[in-house]
C-alpha cells in the first residue's frame, strides 16, 4: 500500500485556450507539500484552485512548468503513466458526491469496483469494509445510494476515492452545501485518511471553519501563491521570482501605483509607502 508522497511544483503555469482569447488560471505557481501533509487551498473564485488540484492529479498537462508527485513528473509523464497513477497512487474526490459514485451499486461495490484498476496492475489494496470504516460508514455497505444522507454521500465518494489506499488524496471541496455536522463527518474522515493510511491531503474549500481545521493552508491569488496560514498565523509567500502578493488589509490600504519602500531592520523587513506628495 502507498505511504503519503511529496507534491513539488515549479513556476506552474496553465493557460486556457478559447476562441479569440487566453486565459491564464496559473500564472508561476510555487508550492511543496511535505509526505503525509494536510493542507487546505483557498482564494476567491476563479483563483485557480481547482485548476490546480486537476494538474496535481494529471487530469491534464500544464501550459509550462513541472509538477512531480513522489519520484514522477506528472508534465512529462506519458498517457499511460498518468492513467496508472490515477488507479491507486493519486485519487482525487471530484466536486459533488455523485460525479464520483456508481448509482446502481451499493458502497461496498462501489469501493470494490474502484480497486479494480489497482488489483489489475498487481497492488495490494485494503478490503472493502475497512475502507468503509475508515471513513466512518461501517455498517452501510449494503445500503442503495439513494437511502443515504448527503454526508453520507460525500464519505462514501471518499472511501471510493481511498479504495486503493492512494499516496495522495486531492478533495475538491468535499464539504460544499452539507450542514455543519456532516462537514465535521467529512473533515474527520480525510483526517483520519491522513493519520492511518499516511495519504497526503490536499482539500480545495471556500469554508474558513474547515481551513481553521487544517494544520496549513495555501492561498491561491490572482493565478499565484499569495499566502499561507500555519498555526494561526498568516504568512505571504515570496515567490522564486522575486513577486510578493501583499494580505488583502495591505491591497486595501495600498492603492495599485502606491510606492512602496522595503526596508531592513535586523532580520526583520518592513514595507513604508513614500509620503504623499511623492506617489
């Protein structure tokens, strides 16, 4: 089975094609996340956290840059390689439970039915009820889909997701439209994916009570890395450029064109927009 593996990107960049125009989703995005961490991705809408997250899990190939998840470079992996990798090695929990569900099956089969790609290519894989009760749903294996509570749901789209005991686990706003009590159920689960099977976790989310419940967090901003939070504590995050996004109460105070002077006191730097009459 799969102990939890390093995510390391570098000046990731993604653009979307369209007719008439481009749009860049990633403009430089620098991010490592230790084996067997737990880190949560915000921003605003359109940020390009979920752009993101399919990258990580090699639903498609960046516009430039690299990405290498344990030992592989996911940007110049083949097809076969990335379809491999998918079948037990990275999992990703797609937005909405059902998009990740068989409807027809029960979760047992649907767990089943997801090792089978794993199985196929010679990995040991966790046996179903195990899965089941990792995830907090002992005891509802036999049940149709349709009896379950959205919770419910959403972990058995988890333990679909954890059947084949995955290095990395990508989650797709996992606790989208669930009331407070299954959002805890939710979180639980992913956490205890990470304290028992040692996947790597990476949870995109809107919901600041559930970035509160990660021990990192990652904000993506205008395409870019614009902050991290760790313990509590906001932090921005100079990038290998050289570019350093400012916290949103800094955007506010400084208007676009502000000069701004950085200076150095000991081993600490301060920001001191010039006077006034000078901008």
């Amino acid at each position: 089975m799969s102990a939890g593996l390093p995510i390391l990107t570098s000046r990731l960049v993604h653009i979307y094609r369209s007719e008439g125009s481009d749009v860049a989703a990633l403009s430089g995005v620098d991010l490592r996340v230790r084996a067997g961490e737990q880190i949560g991705l915000l921003g605003p809408s359109g940020a390009g956290k979920s752009t993101l997250l399919s990258l990580l899990g090699g639903l498609f190939r960046p516009s430039a840059g690299t990405i290498q998840v344990g030992d592989v470079e996911l940007s110049a992996a083949t097809t076969r390689e990335l379809e491999d990798l998918r079948a037990g090695t990275i999992a990703l929990v797609l937005q909405g439970a059902w998009r990740n569900l068989l409807p027809y099956l029960t979760p047992r089969e649907n767990v089943g039915f997801a090792q089978y790609a794993a199985r196929r290519l010679g990995r040991e894989v966790p046996e179903v009820d195990d899965v089941l009760s990792t995830v907090g749903l002992a005891g509802a294996g036999e049940a149709a889909l349709t009896a379950l509570t959205p919770g419910q749901l959403q972990l058995c789209a988890v333990a679909v997701a954890v059947a084949a005991a995955p290095g990395v686990l990508l989650a797709d706003e996992p606790t989208s439209q669930l009331d407070h009590v299954a959002r805890d159920r939710v979180m639980a689960a992913l956490a205890e994916v990470n304290r028992s099977l040692g996947a790597t976790v990476v949870v995109v989310t809107h919901d600041p009570d559930v970035a509160a419940s990660l021990p990192r967090t990652v904000t993506i901003r205008d395409g870019r890395v614009g902050g991290e939070g760790r313990s509590g504590e906001e932090y921005s995050v100079v990038t290998a450029d050289g570019f350093l996004p400012l916290p949103t109460h800094a955007r506010e105070a400084l208007v676009p064109g502000t000069l701004v002077r950085v200076e150095q006191s000991g081993d600490r730097f301060v920001l001191d927009p010039a006077p006034e009459e000078e901008r």
